[in-house]
C-alpha cells in the first residue's frame, strides 16, 4: 500500500509542476519531502493530494481497508503539518525521513 501511494504522490506532484524529493511512511502516517512550485498554495496541494490519494487506495485496497474501517471509509484524517526548511541541508532532511520505520 505504502509503494502504491508513493506512485500515486509522485503523479500528483508531478501534475502541480511540484516535485517529490522523499517519501516514507510508518503504520499510521507518511513523510513527503516536497519541492512546491511558489504558486502552488501548501494547504490547496496538501488537500488535493489528500483526496485523490485516498481515492485510489481506498479502491486498490479496498478488501483490506474494509477489514479496518467499519463504518466511513476515511483513509487520511483532516490533520496535517507542513514544514519549511529553507535553512536546513536537504541531506538531513532526506536523511530523516528515510530513517523511518516502514510498517510490518
């Protein structure tokens, strides 16, 4: 599931003219190390990004996800958090997220 949302965020920043520097994920959230486009607002791409991805692994997985959610099927919470980074070195940045703990 955590490969096929990577191809899916990947597309999608692709089509916002955005890139995707870095992706992981644990059991119960993801890391993107983005590169906006400046005209892009954060918040418009984050909940674009959140719907449309939610669309297709809700119909990829769906088998699985019934298994987990019983009454909507709701696959991100309305939460999230954006960082900027204009001072750190994307290396460590980088470096961070691929440290994560990928789910078992």
């Amino acid at each position: 599931m955590l490969e096929r949302l990577k191809v899916v965020c990947t597309e999608l920043t692709k089509k916002w003219e955005c890139e995707l520097l870095e992706f992981n994920g644990e059991a119960d959230h993801v890391h993107l190390l983005l590169s906006l486009n400046p005209k892009v607002a954060p918040s418009v791409f984050v909940n674009n990004l959140k719907t449309v991805s939610s669309r297709y692994i809700r119909k990829d997985f769906a088998e699985d996800l019934a298994k987990v959610y019983w009454k909507q099927p709701v696959f991100w919470s309305r939460s999230y958090c954006i960082i900027t980074c204009g001072g750190a070195p994307l290396s460590v940045i980088k470096q961070y997220i691929e440290q994560q703990e990928a789910p078992h």
